[in-house]
C-alpha cells in the first residue's frame, strides 16, 4: 500500500518548482546538493508522448528519478549531498487524453515517484494550443475527467498545479472550488492568471480566500502557494502570516539563489566560492548525464546548459565579462578551461 507522504510532510514544507528544461534529474541533484527542498517536482511529460512508441523512451528520460554514479563532492562543497531518494519526488504531467493520463498513472508506481501532479496552469502557447497546462481551465469537464482517470488507475496521491483563472482572476471563484471538489492530496495555486504570466506581482492578497475555499471544500487537501517566493526566509514569513497555508513552492528564486532552500543561508548569501563549486558540480553531473544517455542512443544536448551559467556567475567583479565568455564556449570542458584560467588571473 503507497503512503500518502504529502500527509507526513512538516508544516510549511518546501517545494522545488516544476520547470521545463530546468527541474530534470541532473538539476534537481544540484539543488540537492545545495540544500533540497522537502519536496520535488519533475519537469513536464506529455502523457501522449508515453502513451506512443514513438515519444515513449523520451517520455521516460524526463522521468528517471537518478542518474548513474554521481561525481565525489567537491573539495569547496560545505554542504554535503543529500539522496534524492529520501527526498519525495513528483511527476508532473500534462495533456488532455483521460486515456493517457491512465496508462502513464498506472506506469509512476513502478517507477518509483511518490506522487503524481497534473499541469493545469502552464502558460506556453504551444501546450495551451495543444489544449494542456492552463488551457484545461477552459474545458473544466475534461480536467476533471482527466484527474478522475488518473486517480483511478493509481494508488499514489494525485494532485494539481494550476493558476488563478485563463483570463481573468475571478476565475478562480468557480475552478479552484471544482478542483477540490475531487479529493487531490494536494493543490497548488499560482498566485496569477495565465494571462498575467510573471509579469505582475503575484496575488498573495487573495491566499486568505482561497483558505477559505480549501477549509469549506475540502479540508484534507494540502494547500501550496506558488509565485514571486524567493527562498527559505520568505517561506518562513508567508508561513507565519498564512498559517492554514500547507506548503509553499519556489521556482523563479532558484534561480536567484540556488541556495534559496538552504536554512544556513538565511541570513548570509553565498560565495563566490560556493557558487561556482556548485557549478562545477553540475558540469560533472551533466557529463555523467550525456554519457548515460549516449549509451540508451539518446542525447543530451549542450546549449541548454548555458541558460544555468546566470545562476553561478552573478554578484561579483567581473561576472558579466566571465558569463559572456562561457557563452561562447561549445562543451563542458572549455568551460572548465575558461574557470581555471580566470581563478589563475
């Protein structure tokens, strides 16, 4: 019998964000390095590319839980690594065939998740187009058709990531009531509409409404925050202003700090040091990652780990200069070459 771990989770837990190119296996043992969060998400997979024999091995690359053996900790690293499998790790999903939503749901236990989370608030045009993400707030019949197939084909807890509304914020009077409605282990709210995007302050005016709405509807439901939450100190001053507030979830922040999570770090930034130990980190990791993935016929490409260098190479003398340069380079090893030859300067 799966457990339902969002119920021994602590109070005010943490939550790495699901992000799309981002929150892959190799990421999320960084964060893990740098300070794990209580929780996990992975990046999107399609429950239509694992329901054909055509997407179905990348399906299941977005969902490995670990990559091969792990580089040593850095000599710099002074926070040691913690196993992600003590961590609970979600699959986040996306799409609009109930039949899909099954087959993938009843694939996760065997897989080794310990939940599985259902986008319903991602703003890409091409998901929405493809009726996903925040689009199933415009077919609520087929959204919850989708939860129910899910749900029924698995024994892990089911839950949702949404936003406010599509269009407008009053959305969220008659969607998120719908989604409780269901008995999700747990729902986490956006606080914006997917016409909003990032590009206004999240509404945390509204967290006490949407209290309400959970304690009337369905109070066993775990309840989590997400938009314009930077790391742990924030957590820890959300968490004393909105008490009935389960969890809270960072994504963006993470990129401001991948230390956000980290409780030594409340009140002190890191290192220059600290950051590019990480980097260096993750630059082994991913060249265990291409490796790994080679040997499947598969590939994982480079240029996507450039849009990582902004989150290592920040805040001191000089950094600008560095990450154009490392933009330049075309593998791991002459962005080793190019730290070396700048910490020699």
């Amino acid at each position: 019998m799966v457990t339902n771990f969002w119920n021994n989770l602590p109070h005010g837990f943490t939550v790495l964000a699901p992000m799309e190119g981002v929150t892959d296996v190799v990421f999320r043992k960084v964060i893990s390095r740098a300070g794990a969060p209580d929780v996990f998400f992975t990046e999107f997979t399609n429950v239509s590319s694992f329901a054909s024999e055509k997407g179905r091995n990348n399906a299941l690359e977005r969902l490995d839980l670990e990559i091969t053996k792990a580089p040593k900790s850095a000599k710099n690293s002074k926070n040691p690594d913690r196993a992600l499998n003590t961590t609970p790790v979600v699959a986040q999903v996306w799409g609009k065939n109930p039949a899909h939503f099954k087959e993938l749901a009843s694939a996760l236990e065997n897989l080794g998740f310990s939940g599985l989370d259902i986008n319903m608030g991602c703003p890409d045009r091409h998901v929405n187009k493809a009726g996903g993400g925040a689009a199933m707030i415009k077919t609520p019949g087929l959204a919850i058709e989708c939860i129910k197939s899910a749900k029924s084909a698995t024994s892990l807890p089911v839950s949702v990531k949404t936003r406010l509304g599509f269009t407008y914020i009053d959305e969220y009077k008659t969607w998120l009531p719908l989604l409780l409605e269901q008995n999700l282990s747990a729902l986490t709210v956006h606080l914006r509409t997917r016409k909003e995007m990032s590009k206004v302050p999240a509404h945390f005016e509204l967290i006490p409404e949407i209290i309400k709405l959970r304690d009337k509807i369905s109070p066993d439901t775990k309840l989590i925050i997400n938009g314009d939450i930077n790391d742990i100190k924030h957590v820890q001053e959300l968490s004393k202003t909105y008490p009935e507030v389960d969890g809270f979830m960072i994504g963006r922040g993470v990129f401001k700090n991948p230390f956000c999570f980290n409780k030594e770090y409340i009140d002190k930034k890191p290192s220059k040091e600290d950051l590019q130990d990480l980097l260096e980190y993750h630059l082994s990791l991913f060249d265990k990652r291409q490796k790994e993935l080679e040997k499947r016929n598969s590939r994982y490409p480079y240029e996507p780990l450039k849009h990582f260098f902004k989150i290592y190479i920040n805040n001191f003398p000089g950094a600008s200069g560095l990450r154009a340069k490392l933009m330049e380079c075309h593998d791991t090893a002459s962005v080793r070459a190019l730290l070396k030859s700048e910490t020699t300067l």
